[in-house]
C-alpha cells in the first residue's frame, strides 16, 4: 500500500524558535496532502489542505502565520510551525491523497510528529 | 453538515470477548466509510471501508457492513484479541465535504484485558 513518512517523530524545541515538520508520499504522487493536530486523548483536526503548486486552504480558527505549509513537489508537504510556545505542544499527522487512483476519497496517513514545546 | 458520532471509551473488554463499537453519520449525498486504528504514539492506519450501502468492510477479524437506512457502520470482532488495544476512529468523506477532507468521530480507547 501506499506509503507516508513524516520527519522528524518526535521534536523538542524552545519558545519561540520556529520548527518545520516534512510529510512526503515515498511510492505515489499526491497532489493533495492534509495536516491534522491531535491532541491527547483527542479525535484529529483538520488544520489545512495542501495543494502542490497553490497555496494551502486553511480551516477556520487555524492562524495561518503561525502554521506555515509548503506544498513544493508532488511528494513533499512541509509544515512550519513559527514562534512556536508550550500551547502549541501536540502531535502533528499529515495524509496524502494518491493522484493517480480514481480513489479521491482515501487518504494514507503519516506516523505523526510529536511537539514538545518548552 | 456532515458530522460522525460514535460511542465514547474506554471499552474493556477479556481476551476472546465480542467487541461492537457504534457509529451513526450524518452526511448529505453518498459518503464513503472508514474505521482507522491508532496503536500508542503511532499515526492512523485504515483498518477498512466500505463505499457504497450494503457494503461491508472486514480486516484481521473485524467487519462493519454500512447501513444506510440506520446511517451506522458498526464496528464488530468476534473475539478480541490483548494486540487488539488501541484508539478506533469511525470516519466519513464525501464529495460535498469541500473536496473529499474526511470528518473523524471522536474517537473510541479500547482495552484489551488477558
């Protein structure tokens, strides 16, 4: 099945340095990906879709210059977290649709990125 | 809108127990259905769907069939297993959601005692 990869899993950081998180497709194309934040204990949020080449649609109450994401190539979606503080301690998941399936509906999901912020 | 409900955790269960989680929609046109899994610190793993009433979705011994005149897709294992332990999200996506996004219940903890 298709394969999602998010780096790094874990990350520590300090308040107010900014932290990038990487999701890339390792064996299809996705022209569009999705970044969740979960908190714990909690069901996934949908922050913003990724769209390769365009500009990421952002959810309501999601800031969008405090959650930056670059969507560059057909296999790589970043998400940069800037002048990140303790509130924004979460674990992060990416999923990406495969392009070239009829299957608009599925998504394969990453292994998620845990943040720590002190 | 469209929106998932399913029943709030924790479940335990024994070892070889019967396992049922419920899962009602509410959705506009003809969504498809999911059950994903999420093992201790670990991302989501789609654990099965079914796109279409009637259908039913089976993996590693559990099924749910979608029911669309209940708007439900329960979750069942006959005999749950300690590997079992983890969070189950019923999901749904549909075409008028914006562009497919899919909507995630909240979630469902179940422990699995040997």
């Amino acid at each position: 099945g298709a394969v999602v990869s998010q780096h790094p899993s874990r990350v520590i950081c300090k308040s107010g340095t900014s932290v990038k998180i990487e999701c890339r497709s390792l064996d299809f194309q996705a022209t569009t990906m999705f970044w969740y934040r979960q908190f714990p204990k909690k069901s996934l949020m949908l922050m913003a879709t990724s769209n390769e080449g365009s500009k990421a649609t952002y959810e309501q109450g999601v800031e969008k210059d405090k959650f930056l994401i670059n969507h560059a190539s057909l296999t790589l979606s970043t998400l940069t977290v800037t002048s990140a503080h303790p509130e924004d301690s979460s674990f992060y998941i990416c999923s990406a649709r495969d392009s070239r399936t009829g299957q608009q509906n599925e998504q394969f999901f990453g292994p998620g990125t845990r943040l720590t912020v002190l | 809108g469209n929106s998932v409900t399913q029943m709030e955790g924790p479940v335990t269960l024994s070892e070889e127990a019967f396992l049922t989680i419920n899962c009602t929609y509410t959705a506009t046109g003809y969504p498809s259905l999911f059950w994903y899994v999420q093992y201790p610190g670990e991302g989501l793993q789609l654990l099965l769907k079914a796109t279409k009433a009637d259908d039913k979705g089976s993996n590693k011994g559990f099924e749910a069939t979608y029911r669309k005149e209940t708007t439900s897709f329960h979750l069942e294992k006959g005999s749950v297993q300690v590997s079992d332990s983890a969070v189950y999200f019923c999901a749904l996506s549909a075409p008028n959601t914006g562009g497919f996004k899919t909507i995630f219940g909240a979630g469902t903890r179940l422990f699995v005692k040997a």
